[in-house]
C-alpha cells in the first residue's frame, strides 16, 4: 500500500488516536515503521474495521516483539498465545476493570497489549486510559524529588495479598473464562519496580502504578499508603486519559510502560468477546 493513505488522528488531547487506511492483515515493513512511530508518539492506537484471523493479529504483534504468557489464565487451543476474553449475557465479572498495567506483577511486566474485538454490547464495554507521563510531568519538583529512587512491590497470586477472592471465583456462571484459569498452586508472583519509570525506547519519565500495587518496597504501611492514596488518584485525572468506544473488528493497541487503563463494567446482561495478546517486556529501570 502506498503510506501516504495512512491517517492518524489524535482522539485526545492526552493520548491515543485512531489510525486508519492500513489493513494490519497485510503490513509493509514501511507502513508498520510510521504505526510503530504513531504508537510510542500517542500511547494508544485504534484501528478500526480490521477484518483480520488470529494467525494475522499473532502476526502483527510479533513485530513488536516476542509474545507473554498469562500465568493464571490459559490461551485459546489453537492459538495459546491468544486469550480469548468473553463476558456473557449473565456473568457478573468483568475482566480487567481496575486501574492497572499487563503483568506488573512480573519482574518483566509486559511491554504491550493488543485486544481485538469480536463481539460487542450495543452500548458500554468502553476501555479508559491514562497518560502516566502526563501524571509524573504534572507533579511538584519536591514530590517528583522526594519520590526518585522509590520503588513499588506488586503482587499477582491468585488471590491476592489483600485478601481478593479466587480468579475460579470470579467465574462462576461462565464455563468459557472459568475453563481458562490455571491453578498455579500456591506460586505467588511479585516483583518490585521504580515508581518512576524511564521508558526504554522514548527515554521519558512516567509515573509508574497501577491495582497490582501493594506498598512501596521498604516503607511501613502507614507511611506509604497515603502516597499511595494520592497518586492512584493523580495518575488517571481527567486530564490525562482518553475513552475508547468499542465496536467489531476494532483493534488497540497500548503500551504498558507508560499507560494504565481499564476496562468499564457498564454493559450487564449484554455479550462482549475480545481476542487479546499480550507482548513481552524487561525489567523496568
């Protein structure tokens, strides 16, 4: 295809924009270098309309590196490194609607998530993400200070430190998700990272955060949750999110280094289906 039918527009003034005239089933190496350059410039990019097979999103997303693995939740059959995410008309559970980043329970969180969607509700289902490097540039010099060299401690076993329910649990009523959990035992998995991450490819500062986050790695609980407290709510104004409405055969694509989100719960008693990849990461420094 020639490049120039590319069109990227901005959704926000805070991050994402929808990209269209490209056909992800079918992506020159010249083409995917301007997506690639539109996706670190806008965080998160919307391609609408994609009419694409798992083998093709697989396809898409190895270009930006090699794929992740959930450890509690098992891919589709024929594609494991796809996690087919389906809500029905009577589930109660919606997967993934905190605030939080892919895999920071992971000493090398993901780098990106991609979700495809294959079935939708008439209405809701919406997904909300936040710039965290608008969040770190909005800060003081004195709490940007005081917060350098900070590190978090997050927690990702199935049932959480904090005292969560079981991920079986959460399932009960939809045979689809609950085939899908894995029962890792007692394995916990936690990491500890920076509150303030430097990005490896753009070299710029985010504020670094999300649900999986328990304490601040060496601080007694009554000193950190109040900085906690403030920066949970800092982090996703306003000011520094978009909202993406979803529709079938659309597909984003967000970068976890920089952007949490969440997935609005507002579209009970109707049925949503979304394909998802998520891309491997390092170690945030």
């Amino acid at each position: 295809m020639d490049v120039a039918e590319l069109i990227i527009r901005p959704i926000s003034g805070a991050l994402g924009a929808e990209v269209r005239g490209v056909d992800l089933g079918a992506l020159d190496d010249a083409t995917f270098g301007l997506v690639q350059a539109a996706w670190l410039e806008h965080l998160v990019l919307f391609f609408p309309e994609q009419d694409i097979t798992p083998d093709q999103q697989l396809a898409f997303a190895r270009r930006f590196g090699e794929m992740h693995r959930h450890p509690f939740m098992k891919g589709m059959a024929d594609h494991p490194d796809i996690l087919e995410i389906i809500k029905t008309e009577d589930d109660t559970h919606t997967f993934g609607s905190v605030w939080h980043t892919d895999q920071m329970f992971n000493p090398e969180p993901a780098k990106a998530t991609m979700l495809y969607a294959k079935e939708t509700p008439a209405a809701g289902g919406d997904t909300l993400f936040a710039n965290g490097y608008l969040a770190y540039d909005a800060l003081s010099d004195a709490m940007k200070e005081m917060l350098a060299g900070v590190r978090t401690f997050s927690v990702g076993d199935k049932f959480k430190r904090s005292g969560g329910i079981g991920r079986r649990e959460h399932y009960q009523g939809n045979p689809d998700m609950a085939a899908m959990v894995q029962d890792p035992g007692n394995q916990i998995t936690e990491a500890s990272h920076p509150l303030i991450r430097t990005h490896p490819e753009t070299g710029r500062k985010s504020l670094y955060i999300g649900s999986h986050v328990q304490t601040l790695d060496g601080f007694h609980e009554a000193e950190a949750e109040p900085i906690l407290s403030y920066l949970r709510q800092h982090a996703v104004r306003p000011e520094f999110t978009c909202r993406f409405r979803w529709s079938p055969g659309a597909l984003a694509l967000w970068d976890n280094r920089c952007v949490q989100h969440h997935a609005i719960a507002d579209y009970a008693g109707q049925r949503r289906r979304m394909h998802r990849i998520t891309i491997a990461g390092d170690a945030p420094y």
